[in-house]
C-alpha cells in the first residue's frame, strides 16, 4: 500500500480543496484519511503538492506517437491519464498495410509510422498492447481512413452509393472492435467532401450501437455558426451523441460571436440533444501547413500538388481563392500571414519558429510565393501554428459547463505547441 501524506487534495467533484492523506493499493483508492500529524517513514510526504485523479484528453491524436513512444511522457508529465485519440476525421485504420495514401494523409499531422503494420482496430490494438502504454487509450474511428480504404484512387471526392455501404460496413467492424465512436474532420480533404447523405449514413451506424459523434466542424471562421448549425442538425437527424471538437471562432472581427454559438449549443441541449464540445487552453492552434489552400486544391494527391504550385496562372488563381475565402476558412485571411509560424519542415529546418511573413523576408519573397514553394519543397508535409481567437473567447469557452478538456496534441515535427506537454498545467 502507499500513502500519499498531507497533499492539497482537489477530488474532481468540485469541493474546496483539503489536505489529507492517500492510501493506494493496487490500482484502488483504498483510503482518503485526515493529514498525519506524524508521517510514516515510507509515506510519500506531498505537503507541497496537489493531489488530483489524472485527467482525460478529450481530444487527442496520440495514435502512432503511443507505439513510437509508448511511456507518453507528454501526457502523463501533464497529469493526463486517459487520451480518446483519432479526433478531427484523422487516423491511421482500417489500411491496406504499407498503404501511401494514407501515410499521405496522416504524416505531417500524426508524424511518422512505426515499423508495424496493420490492417484493422483490431489488429492496431494488438499492435498497441504489445508495446504497453502510459496511459490509457479509446480510439474513435476517423473518417478520413474509411474514405481512403472504400473510395480507391482518389478519396477527394463524392462517395457512391456503392462506396459508402463499403464504408458503413468498415465503421460497423471497428464499432464491433471497440472503437469509442467516429470523428470527422469536415474542415479537411477528405472529410469535407463527404455529403450529407454519406455523413448520415454513417451516423446511423454510430447511433445504432450508441456511440459518440466528434466533430471538427466546417468553418470555424466567418461561417462558424451555420457550421455548428449543420453538425447539430446531424445530431438531431441521426440522434447521435455529439461531440464539437475545440470548439473555437477564427477572426479578430468574428470573436463577438463566442456568445451566439454557446447559446446554440444551449439550445440543442434545451431540445433534448446530446452536445457537448471540448478545447485547449490557448488562442493559438496547430494545423498542417497544407491546409491552408482552398478547398479545389485539396483534392489533389500531395504527389499532384507540386505541378500546380509552379504554375504562375494556378499561384495567381490559388491567391485570389485565398483572398476571397468564399464559405471557407482562409487561415491566410482571417489570422494573416505574422500569425502563422512553422513548427515542422523536413527540406527547410532553418524556417523552423519563423513566421510566413518572417520567411518571406528571409526569402526575398511575398509571403504566398513563400508559402506556394515551402509546399513545392515539402511536398505539402509541414507542420504550423496560427493565432486563431482571443484570450476572452478561449475564458468564455473553458468556463462553460459542457466543455471537456483536450489538448489537440500533435507530435509530428521537431517542434511542437505547448498544448503537446502543458496544456493541463496551462488551464
């Protein structure tokens, strides 16, 4: 047995918190007791310590760095203990084995593949257990994988009907499996290529074995509140439990809208919905570099991309895209080029912490030629940062009843968010 003596205990239920004393056995709370007057000589003496139960990641995205690094110093150094990975329609099953398409898919947000293989929940969780981990793990299934398997060749487009059976059938397996739910990403390609037709399709597999829904949704800029309106709509067709990822607005001008879009997600719960969202405690996130191009261009293959980018006419037309961000988010437009920094570059470490204005400069260059040839040279992988909302926003966001924790962690690149290591510490 071990006893933790005279730690500041906060237990989670939202009493004041006391001193006392732990007492552990196994992986049981055996005891909490009155703080020792006098310690036992093997009692681990906490009196300048909090005491806390570990704390669960909502948003995660640990899935390939738990088998590279399976102590999750990361998290656990942060007091997290539990992670719900493949958020945001991102994740690395079902695949053929060795599959290119989706490393494309995942590399330069969920870094590099480890030498196993597998092909479905099942056998990556073998995978998983054979190499032990920190913490615990629930997976949710991404739909970014099912594209990739189910519509071969290119996942950047319409599903047919055909395809989406094939993808109901995958999602209905890894359900079987023990995935926690599904997550979209309909913000990214190949997500948001997906109709709602295909989603609710989907969703009424998730909801038959009542299961959660986790959404990064479409817009989170100017569109922000007829995007939270679509994934709520889903929710109330299909009647599953929804989860809103990192629920945040993009925009200097578009912050005044925190108010509307809580009050929303309070309707939706008034009605009888199940919604909740969760966020990290920064104004700044991290995203791929690749991202930030208009919807058209992504759905091109990464190895496709290089020939458009050194195209004077396409860079003239992908800028006047950029500029316009017609019913999408234009990271460029609404955050600006000083907001964007660079956090992983494989051909180009030397632009590692510097802003795209910052590599501009450097380069001798306006700052999309500089983001057009940093995509030609990193075959679209690189990896960024981009001050998104204000410090007002994320308070009104983290204070609210239904919000959940999550880090949105990434450890692709060399460099890497300080929600990765200290975001639990942060909040």
């Amino acid at each position: 047995m071990i006893r933790f003596s005279n730690a500041l205990i906060v237990d989670g239920s939202g009493a004041t918190p006391y001193r006392g004393d732990v007492l552990v056995e196994g992986e049981r709370i055996a005891a909490i007791l009155p703080p020792s007057a006098t310690p036992a000589p093997d009692a681990l003496d906490c009196s300048s310590l909090i005491l806390t139960p570990g704390f669960i990641d909502m948003h995660g995205h640990s899935e390939l760095e738990v088998l590279r690094s399976p102590s999750m110093r990361p998290k656990i150094g942060q007091g997290i203990t539990t992670e719900v990975a493949g958020n945001c329609g991102i994740g690395v099953f079902p695949a053929q084995k060795g599959s290119p398409s989706l490393k494309a898919l995942t590399n330069d947000v969920l870094g590099s593949y480890p030498d196993v293989g597998w092909d479905d929940f099942s056998s990556y969780l073998k995978a998983w257990q054979a190499r032990g981990s920190g913490t615990n793990m629930a997976f949710l299934q991404a739909h970014s994988t099912l594209r990739s398997f189910a519509l071969e060749g290119n996942p950047n487009r319409s599903a047919t009907s055909a395809e989406v059976e094939t993808m109901c059938l995958l999602l209905q397996k890894s359900l079987e499996q023990g995935c926690l739910g599904m997550s979209s990403g309909l913000y990214y390609a190949p997500c948001l290529f997906a109709d709602r037709k295909e989603l609710l399709a989907l969703l009424e597999v998730v909801r038959q074995y009542d299961r959660l829904f986790s959404v990064h949704v479409r817009c989170e800029g100017n569109e922000i509140l007829s995007s939270l309106g679509e994934v709520v709509d889903l929710a109330r067709l299909s009647g599953v439990r929804l989860q809103i990822s990192h629920l945040k607005v993009i925009g200097r001008e578009n912050q005044q809208l925190v108010t509307e879009m809580l009050h929303l997600i309070e309707d939706a719960r008034s009605e009888g919905l199940d919604v909740q969202f969760d966020q990290y405690p920064y104004e700044y996130g991290s995203t791929s570099l690749f991202s930030l191009l208009p919807p058209p261009y992504l759905r091109l293959e990464r190895k496709d991309l290089q020939s458009h980018l050194k195209s004077a006419c396409e860079r003239d037309s992908i800028r006047r895209m950029m500029e316009e961000g017609d019913g999408w988010d234009s990271l460029a437009q609404l955050c600006g080029w000083d907001a964007i920094r660079i956090l992983s570059l494989d051909s180009n470490p030397r632009y590692i912490g510097m802003t795209l204005t910052e590599v501009a400069s450097e380069r001798g260059q306006g700052p999309y030629d500089a983001f057009f040839d940093l995509l030609a040279e990193e075959e679209g992988a690189a990896l960024m940062t981009d001050i998104t909302q204000s410090q007002d926003t994320i308070r009104k966001i983290l204070s609210h009843s239904l919000m959940c924790f999550g880090t949105d962690a990434l450890y692709a690149g060399s460099l890497s968010h300080p929600r990765s290591y200290q975001a639990a510490i942060h909040l």
